[in-house]
C-alpha cells in the first residue's frame, strides 16, 4: 500500500462521528448536481420544438419550464448553502480533533523525543498543516461524489444522443488523466519540502525572536537576518517549483479542454451532414461537455488542494507514529502516599544514540534525608535524577519508592508525589497568580498566598503594579532571575511532594538572589527526601549523604566531612569552587 493510501486510511475514521452530516451533505451534492444536468436537457426540448413543431413551443410551456428550473436554482441554493456552512464547520470539527489527538500525544512522548524535535516545526504541523487538512476534509468526498454523478450523468445522456461521438469525447479523459499524473507526483513532493521548510523557517525565526536578548548583546543581528535571509530564499525556491508544477498542471489540463471542445464542434458538425445528430442535440451535447470539463477541471484542480491535505495528513501521522516510551504498563496503580524512601537496585542508563551514562548505580536514600550529587559536566547528575519521575527510562535495573517499582504506578501519580526546581526556570505567559497555581490547579487564594510566603516571594510580588494579577510576561521576561526563581519555589510549595529535585537551582543567580532563593530552599527541603545537584558546592555541605559522580559513575560517597577527610575528587572540587570566594 502506497503512502497516501495508507494515510487516507488512517484518515477515515475521523469522518465517523460526523457520518449523518457527511451522508445529508453528499445527499445536498447530488441535488446542487441535478440541477446543471437538467439545463441542457430544457435547451435540447425548446431548440427541438423550434426546429421541427413550432406549434407546441407556447408561451405556457416556456414558463412551466422556466418555473421548474428556478425551483431547482432554489433547492439548489439551500443546498449548497448547507455544504458551505455546515459541511465546513465539519472539516473544522475533524482537524480540531486532530489537532487534540497531535496535543495529546505530544503530551506523552517523553523528554529523549524533545531533545531532537525543533519546536517550530512541530508549531507548523499543529496549525498550518491541519488548516489544510480541514479543507481536504470537507471537499475531498464532496467534489468526487459530485463529479462522479455529472460524469456518469452526462455519459449516459450523452449516450443517447450519440453513441461514437460520447465515446470519443470519453476517450480523451484519460488521456488528459496520464498528462497531468506526472506533474500530481511532482507537486506532492514539493508540498511536502515546502512544509519541512516551513517549519525550519518557523523554528529559526522562534529561536531568534526567543534569543533576541542574546542576539542583540553580541550585535549579532546581521548575522541572525543573513540566517532568516538563507531559510527565508529557500522557501522561495521550493515555491517556485511549486508553482511550475502548478501551471504544467493547469496546461494540460486546458490544452485537453480545447481539444474535447472542438472535437464535438468538428465531429458533432459532420454527424450533422450525415443526419446522425439533430442541431439541437449538438447544443445539448456542447453543454453536457461543458459540464463534463468543469467536474474534470474540478478533479484536476482539487488534486492540488489533496496534495495540501494529503500532505497534511502524512505529516499529521509522522509524529502520531512517535512511539510512547514511557507509558503506563496495563493495569498500573496510583502509587499510594508515600514517606519519600527511595532506592536505585544496579541501576543502567542510555540514551539511543548510544553511549553509557550511568552504570550499575545502586543507593538507597532513606524517607526525608537529602542527598546531594556533584561532580564534573557530564557525570549524569541531572540524568540520575530525571530517572527518578521517569522523565527517560531506565535501560537496566530499577528505581523504587517506598518500595514501589515506579514503573509498576502511574506516571501521573508518580509526577504528582515528586517536585522538581530547574535551573531553567520557565514561566507561563500569564500572572504570578496563574504561575503559582501551576503547582496545585484549582488551588485557594490563601493556599496560593501561603506558598509565597514560604517561598519568600510574597514581599517583591506585593510591590508588583497589580500584586498577584501581574502579568510576568513571555517566560517571565518582566522578573529577575531571583524573583522567577522563587515563583517556581512557591509552586513546588503549593504542591507540597515528600520527594524534592533541586536541579542546579542557584547557579544563574546573583549572590543577593543565591542567598534569598537558598533560604526558600532549606524551608522547602524540609522533612523532604531531597536530591540536589550544585556546582557551588558551598550550599550542600549539610546534606546527609554527597555522591560524587563521573563518567566512570559514583566514586565517592559520604557525608561533607567524610569527604574531605579523603581528600579525593570531592576534597579537589570544593577547594576550586570554596576558597577562592571565601579569600
């Protein structure tokens, strides 16, 4: 089975909950249709009672005509009033269910999947490919339902009026049909460079506009405009080929246009000389062909809009065919409250390009103690611990809580049981009401106070322009890096786990920052089993157990003056990171 096939397979389950309006819709098509092929039938009937019985051409006749044709103009109107309207709000409906199935699934493709994805050219799959695929939705059974009946419509009245001639004119069509095959295929293939490309262009121009800080401190601007420049040309170029196999497209198809014209003038003329067609056969006749040509030109054009949608569709299943590596296993519980206990057993990690990151790791970090993992770039400090909420899986060995193998429990009620302070922090464009919320949805006014407090963030957020209902801006642009930091802090608060993970949280800040953000860290570690990865190795000298880990995994272990005693890598580590800011 071919690509596309496979795709418009895949494709059809989407139209089953819509089936009545799609069948009321087809049911709208076939009327709108017997209207164009009731015309030439009325002309045929007046040219003849003009030519042979001018008698029985009256004046009532001609209105009785006229009359029954504008009903029909009428159901013909309602009709397709109903197919522009409600047959649309169809293909609307189907790609906003595409659009939440792509949502979702996205959802659920872990952190390994995002680490090669460009966040542009996923944007360009979730609005503009789906855009397209609501059109393609909405007129691709439409249109071939509709020239299907017209075709096979004007070839049966056709065949009436004369047999050898209809079957000439039908001989072309798939002549016409072989002629524009070749330039389908071509413009399939640009459509679908021209998506890839769309959404390169889309992730420069989101990696730039989110980098625009960094840009214009290195003045780098020139640089950023020649890159756009370069991605920005190649989408031209690739358009340009699109529309040549566009126009090759529409060439052939008026070229045939032309030549199935004048063949029935030609052929139709002689019939006439040998008395095998009446004249006004010849008008019907030019008119059926008229409709003949515009249900194929609509066909040959509508393949333009299937490349779009189909293209749309195939890209569409690219990232539905993502595999799901980290999901629940059938049958999986909620991982019940737990005191915070937990064990790595000869734990293995790798990613899938290759390359061990850790080996054979076992540890046991009892319920409440903190455990701090520092070592050199690359060690797989933040590795170990992103193992721990199954953000990636473990290759070999297991992970428990309180004795419960994580991947035995829910991912959503292991996450709901561990918090997590990166680094990195990302806030969501909206306020710092909205921002703390995050942590416990649904969450009380007082609740959501109570974690600023905690956090120490409640005094800078009071002096903000509107408090709590100021908006922070595009990832919290309108804050510093202390006062974001804290807001993150007050969402973990809110959601209040008995398992903590402090990535890195200080090592961005100022020192006035570090020293605020610290103290909202010991008051949030509190009673919590904490694993915290520092390089100023200053801020952990309280933890209960220190691992030093490296490529080669931990080598060493103990509490802070265990390890200076030793006077190992830890001992080197804290005298190149401590005493130079202590002289």
């Amino acid at each position: 089975m071919s690509q596309k096939s496979s795709a418009v397979k895949r494709f059809i389950p989407y139209f089953k909950p819509y089936w009545r309006i799609m069948v009321f819709d087809l049911l709208c098509a076939s009327l709108t249709t017997v209207c164009e092929l009731v015309l030439p039938l009325i002309v045929r009937h007046i040219t003849n009672l003009a030519m042979t019985d001018t008698a029985a051409l009256t004046v009532a006749l001609v209105l009785r005509l006229g009359f029954a044709y504008i009903f029909l103009r009428m159901v013909d109107v309602a009709a397709n009033y109903y197919m522009q309207s409600v047959g649309h709000i169809m293909g609307s409906r189907i790609e906003t269910d595409m659009r939440r199935d792509l949502f979702e699934h996205l959802q659920k493709l872990s952190f390994a999947y995002y680490d090669n994805a460009k966040v542009g050219q996923i944007m360009a799959r979730i609005t503009s490919d789906l855009f397209d695929v609501t059109e393609f939705a909405h007129h691709c059974p439409e249109e071939l339902f509709i020239a299907a009946i017209k075709i096979i419509g004007s070839f049966s009245i056709l065949c009436t009026m004369n047999v050898p001639l209809t079957l000439l004119v039908f001989a072309m069509i798939p002549l016409m049909v072989l002629g524009t095959l070749y330039f389908s295929k071509k413009m399939h293939e640009a459509f679908k460079e021209s998506r890839h490309l769309l959404g390169e262009l889309n992730a420069k121009v989101e990696d730039s506009l989110l980098g625009v800080r960094v840009v214009r401190s290195f003045a780098n601007e020139p640089v950023e405009e020649e890159h756009f420049r370069e991605g920005n040309h190649a989408f031209l170029g690739i358009k340009k080929k699109q529309y040549h196999y566009m126009a090759g497209f529409g060439s052939v198809t008026r070229f045939f246009n032309g030549l199935m014209y004048i063949v029935v003038v030609v052929v139709g003329a002689l019939c006439i000389i040998r008395g095998s067609i009446t004249a006004a056969d010849l008008v019907a006749y030019l008119l059926y062909v008229t409709t003949l040509l515009n249900s194929v030109t609509t066909i040959v054009n509508f393949s333009e809009q299937f490349q779009r949608g189909i293209t749309g569709v195939e890209r569409f299943y690219e990232i539905m065919d993502e595999p799901v590596t980290i999901q629940d296993k059938p049958g999986a519980k909620a991982l019940p409250q737990v005191k915070g206990e937990v064990e790595f057993h000869d734990v293995t990690f790798s990613y899938n390009e290759g390359g061990q990151v850790l080996s054979h790791v076992s540890l046991k970090v009892p319920a409440g103690e903190s455990v701090a993992l520092v070592g050199p770039s690359g060690g797989g400090k933040t590795t170990l611990c992103s193992l721990i909420p199954r953000f990636y899986e473990v290759t070999g060995g297991s992970i428990t809580i309180d004795g419960h193998d994580i991947r035995d429990v829910t991912t959503r009620s292991l996450r709901s049981q561990i918090g997590v302070v990166q680094q990195d922090v990302y806030l969501f464009s909206g306020t710092v009401r909205d921002n703390i919320e995050y942590g416990k949805p649904g969450a009380s006014d007082e609740e959501i106070r109570e974690a600023a407090r905690m956090a120490g963030a409640d005094e800078f957020i009071e002096s903000l322009p509107q408090g709590y209902d100021t908006f922070v801006g595009e990832r919290g642009v309108k804050l510093s890096g202390g006062q974001k930091q804290r807001i993150s802090i007050a969402r973990v608060f809110l959601k209040n786990p008995p398992v903590l993970i402090l990535d890195e949280a200080t090592s961005a800040l100022d020192n006035e920052s570090e020293l605020l953000v610290q103290r909202s860290l010991e008051k949030l570690a509190q009673g919590r089993t904490t694993f915290t990865i520092a390089h100023r190795l200053t801020t952990i000298r309280n933890a209960h157990t220190i691992l030093v880990l490296t490529s080669e995994g931990i080598v060493e272990q103990g509490n802070h003056d265990q390890l200076m005693a030793k006077k190992g890598l830890y001992y080197s580590l804290y005298r190149m990171y401590a005493e130079p800011k202590a002289s």
